[in-house]
C-alpha cells in the first residue's frame, strides 16, 4: 500500500498552549498576530504549558507576554494545529492547542516587546499571512459567532 506524508512524519512528540487574540472592530473580528523571535514569521502567541496552570490561562499568560494583551480565554481550545519548532539542532513536530482570547486591554510596556512585532488584522489577512497551513486553515475556518 502506497504511503502518504501523513503516514510518515512521525506524531508530535511534545505540545504547546497558544492564545488566539480576538476583538471586534468596525463591525468585523481581527486577530492579533505576533512574530516569532528567531525567524520573524507570523503566527499566535504560543508557548509551554506552565506547571501547576490550566492550559487556556498558561494561554491567556503568552498573550500578554509576547503581545502585552490582556483579556478572558475560553477554557475549551478552540482547535490545535502541528508545526517544526526549530530547535538549535534539529526540528521537532508540536501540537498546539488554541484557546480564543477574548481582548479587553493592551498594556503600554510588556516583557517581549522588544524582540516581536504585533500586528491587528483580518481573519481572511491573518490566514493568508501565518505561515503555518495548520493554523492558516483554523483561521480560515473560525466563524464570528466562535469568537469570545
């Protein structure tokens, strides 16, 4: 039987909890997008689980370090999406579960804002610019009455 690259790539071996930044603006949903600090591509903000945390708060905690946005999550992920986390020598597969913010503040000074950008878009921009095809197609697919 012919093998697919679904059937090869081995399983993510480890997970990460990411925030996905919403708010209602003129009508519409945006997305806050961040830049990742190695490779400057645009994606949420993600990270670790933290140890004695639930996931969406270890969520909520990502958002407001790595885009200075405050704000309530869902408890229930939303969805999750794999990606090559680039390690210093080698890749590795991860799953990240994605837990809708619900934005209510931004803070004027946040722990990584010097190393990202932060950028407010579009659902349909946001999809098109993240280069994960994962996380494009949850982006792609959320649905205003999904939002927070």
């Amino acid at each position: 039987m012919p093998s697919t690259a679904i059937d090869i790539l081995p399983n993510p071996t480890r997970r990460q909890v990411a925030a996905l930044p919403l708010r209602e603006k003129d009508g519409r949903i945006e997305v806050c997008l961040v830049t990742t600090r190695t490779t400057h591509r645009w994606t949420v903000p993600k990270g670790w689980p933290i140890k004695g945390r639930k996931d969406h708060v270890a969520a909520r905690i990502e958002a407001e370090q790595e885009a200075g946005l405050t704000g309530k999550p869902r408890k229930k992920a939303l969805g999750s999406f794999v990606y090559w986390k680039r390690l210093t020598d080698r890749f590795e597969r991860i799953k990240v579960n994605v837990y809708p913010l619900r934005v209510t503040g931004m803070l004027p000074v946040w722990k990584e804002q010097a190393e990202r950008r932060v950028q407010w878009m579009g659902l349909g921009d946001a999809s098109i610019i993240v280069d994960d095809p994962g996380l494009a197609r949850l982006l792609s697919g959320l649905k205003p009455a999904m939002a927070p």
